[in-house]
DNA sequence: ATTGTCCTTATCCGATTGGATTATAGTTAT
DNA sequence: ATAACTATAATCCAATCGGATAAGGACAAT
C-alpha cells in the first residue's frame, strides 16, 4: 500500500522534480500537488475521504498564503493528515512558528532527494515524525533557551535535584558569592573564621569544584541561591 | 587531529564496547573514562586545558550522580564541552531534563554503532549536535505541546559602562570571571603571567573592586560581558 | 544505644592573590 | 612632537585561600 502524498511548492520545478523521485521510489502515489497555501486548501476540499495524502509536504515561503498559515488551517480541518514541512529555511522563528502551527516533521531542501524519500519512508514505519539533522538541534535549542515548562510535571527543581547543599552551607555560599573574606562571613554569622573556612571547603567538595570562582559560576549558572 | 572524548557509563562493558568503537573508527581519542557522575567530575579535575575532552558521552541512570546532575554541572564548569547523552531511555521526562541540563546532543543506545560514530563525526564537521531521529521528533512534540516563548534578546542596552575597560581588559575579566589562574590567563592569551595579573589589578582599579568575587559580582549583575 | 549528619573550632602548609612600584615600547590624541 | 594612554614585563611582600586533618557537641534516625 502505497503513502498517499500532497505537495505544495510554489516553484513548478520543485514540484517536478519531488513528485518524480517520490513515484520512482516505489512506495510514494502524489494525491495532490498545489502552488500555495490557498490552492492547496481548495484542492483538498474536493478530495474523497479516502483521496487525503497521509502526509503533506509543505513549502514555507508562498505567495496568496504561506506555509505556516496552510499548516495552522490543515492540521486543523484534517487532523489525521501529517504536515511535514520541506523548505531551504532554516532560521529559528520559522522553525518555531512551524511546529507551533502543527508540523509533524521539518525537512531541509538541501537534503539530497534520496534522504528525503527515505525519512519519509522511515517516518512511516517508525511513527516518528522526519526531521532534518541540523533542524533538530535548533529545535533542541529552542528547548534549552526557553521558557518550557513541562505539563504536569513540577518543572526544573535545580537546587534540590543536583547537588545537596545543607540550609547553613547556602547561606555560606550567599556570602562566598558576594566576596566576603572568610573572616567577614565568620562575623556576620557569629561563628569563626576557620568555620566559615571549613564550610567552604564543603561546599566546594560537594560542587566538585576547587575555587571560589568555579564555585560562583555553578551559583549564577544553575541557580543555587 | 583527533576529537577527544569522555566516556561516563556505570557498566564496564557498555565502556569498553564503546570505546572500542570509537578507537577503531580513527578520528576519536578517549581521553576520559569514568562509571558515574561523580567519577567523571572528579577525573575532569586532574585534567590539564589541552587534555579535557571536546566530547562528553553520558549514560543518564548511573549511582552517586546520575547523568542529568553530571551534564548540569559539567556544563557550567566546562562551557567548551560538549555533552551528549548516550542512553536507552526515550521518555520525555528525561529528554526534558538533560536538554535542560545542557546536554548538546541526545543519542540511543539502540543506534548502530556506526550510526553512533558517524552522527559524531557529522556533529564535528557541521557543529550541530548529533539527535537520533526519534528523539528528534519528540524534543518537536515538547515544542508543540508546551508553553514555550520566543526570548529574543531584550536588547538590554549595554550602558556603555560607566566604568571603561580596555578590549584587552574585558578579554581578560571574561578569562577572569571564569576562574582561570593568572598563569592560565597568561598562556591563553599569550603573556606573561606578570602581565595578565598587572592588567587584573588595573580592571580592579577601574572596577572599585579588590578581589576576584567582586569583580565577578559586577561583570555578573552589570552584565560587563 | 549507636550510627549518621551537621555545625562548630582549630592548626599547618603550600599555592595563589592583591598591592605597590618601576620600566619599556607602541599607539592615539592634540 | 609631545603628551597621554595602552599593553607588556618584572619584583617584593603580606594577606588570603585551598587542602588535609582532627575533634567535640547537637540532634535525628535506626
């Protein structure tokens, strides 16, 4: 059984030459090929239910309605339709506005055609969703910069989970943090020098550092304080 | 000239498999061996700034310091590093947590070992972190699903610094403020360790400062860097 | 009752830092 | 062209820091 296929580009060319080394693969039967976002919603109303492509690939940047826009309007009219969206961009926002809008998957056109009929192919079989090398370390990084917070979940507890530091010891660390000198941190908590100094020590063996300065970076970076 | 790796695994045979693995592909030097977190922090301490490994590949469910806990903080201590999580654990949990952790990249154990070495080797030559495909698709759904905000930068006017130092002085006070020794900053940027420790006073002197904790506080919170 | 953890104090020692000072060469400004 | 600034380099010295080690008391958990 072949994968039912939509494509919409709004460079004939591009058409040609996807549809051919999709057909030639084997596995592939183009069901709908569009100029843009709009044409591309026209011809699937005249579809049969059992005409829709199984998987849609979409360009990004069209004229009368754009990709993003036909993704967000599709995913919702035919939610069992896969959007995999297949462009030269590569730039974060487009990314981001892509899959928030419901892309199921996000191909380079700098791919060769063969990778691309195989992700394809792979996403059929493995479920998974077809996403280029390098666009998934964006989206990693989008991940990794942001403000994501998981569902349900209590969401990035770092003081507690990493690395467990008595309530006395963040209290020193605080102090460390500000640069007082041993001595200075000893008076303000009216206790000696060389306690202050022995909590330290501590403190730096449970960070795994050595230094005070190593020690400031892993409060500022992960938040300890 | 060879990529030099780490390899943090609390089984002796995933260690040896591995290692092996990426010995014989040619352009991978194991520098670093460790069986969980604690080890591999431990062992990052004795190693000089040319011998630490540009790669770390870390196991996540380990004794004494699980993965999650090791990338976070290796990652503050070692920005140059790389972690990327080398694992069987596909769930989203631990996906989140890692990236959020810092990891690089984000590998299964199920990938062939040649998958393994070539997504390393790919991660070299194009700088993005190496993703296995399912993973990808998943870190995808996180976006999709979850409450995530574009940051861009908020601009934040860089004041112009009330107090002018140097290009050479902030290239020094980034070094500086990342806990390198006088002797370290001398041979990073080529100068004697008299001068680099002349040019830290003179940052002081401008700065109003008189120690390292200070001027980290200041470079912190003014944002001087 | 005993183990374990935390907080406290202390000493010794080598390594590192911060301060003061001097000096030369190259660049920029006026 | 001359002054001012910057980057470079060195030495001396006192203070501080980081590491190792020891040990007593408070308190909770078993």
């Amino acid at each position: 059984m072949p994968i039912r296929i939509a494509i919409v580009d709004d460079r004939a060319s591009n058409r040609n030459i996807l549809k051919d080394k999709l057909v030639r693969h084997g596995h592939f039967k183009v069901m709908l090929i569009a100029e843009d976002g709009k044409d591309f919603l026209q011809k699937m109303q005249q579809l049969d239910q059992e005409e829709l492509p199984a998987v849609v690939l979409m360009d990004l940047e069209m004229p009368n309605m754009d990709g993003v826009a036909a993704i967000a309007a599709g995913s919702s009219l035919y939610p069992s339709v896969k959007f995999v969206v297949l462009t030269i961009f590569d730039d974060e926002d487009k990314i981001f506005k892509a899959i928030k809008a419901g892309a199921f998957g996000y191909l380079l056109k700098d791919e060769s055609a063969e990778d691309i009929t195989d992700m394809l192919w792979q996403m059929y079989e493995s479920g998974a969703g077809p996403i280029s090398p390098g666009i998934a370390f964006k989206i990693l990084q989008l991940v990794q910069n942001n403000n994501l917070t998981m569902v349900g979940k209590p969401a990035y507890v770092p003081q507690k989970s990493f690395f467990d530091l008595t309530e006395r010891e963040k209290e020193i660390l605080a102090l460390l943090v500000q640069g007082l000198l041993y001595k200075e941190i000893g008076a303000k908590l009216n206790i000696s020098t060389n306690t202050a100094k022995k909590h330290v020590i501590n403190i730096y063996n449970k960070l795994h550092v050595n230094s005070r300065a190593q020690a400031m970076n892993l409060a500022y970076e992960k938040g300890l304080l």
